[in-house]
C-alpha cells in the first residue's frame, strides 16, 4: 500500500496549459501533513514541499505577514 494514498487534493493554481500547484493533505506515515508540489502534466515534479500540520501552520503566518506587510506599501 503506497503511505500517500490517503492525501486528498484541496486546491491548485495552474500557472499554464502544462503546470500548477496542487496542495494536498492527509496522512503521510500516520502524521498529519499539507504537500505543496508542482505538477507538470499529470505528473508531480520534485518541486514542492511536504510540511507536518505545525509546520504549515508557521509557514502560513509567516506568509500572511509577509503579504500583509506587502499590501500596505
């Protein structure tokens, strides 16, 4: 049984008629995790990033702090 098979895809931005994000999340190895990849064509790149749930939670703040930081100037 292949460990990601239990990830459930929750978004994805299409750069192109070839690439896009997809984010995913689910179980990876019993722990909770969100993975960022890009994908071109059908296929998943090693472009991306698998974070456990904390992490994401801390990439996200800084992110939203960073862009809020942005739309003010």
């Amino acid at each position: 049984m292949d460990e990601l098979s239990e990830l459930e895809q929750i978004g994805r931005v299409v750069r192109n008629s070839n690439e896009e994000v997809i984010i995913q999340c689910g179980k990876y190895w019993n722990i909770d995790i969100v993975d960022i990849r890009w994908f071109k064509g059908d296929k998943p790149t090693s472009k991306g990033i698998r974070l456990n749930r904390d992490e994401a939670i801390k990439v996200l703040n800084l992110l939203r702090r960073e862009l809020d930081e942005e739309n003010k100037n």
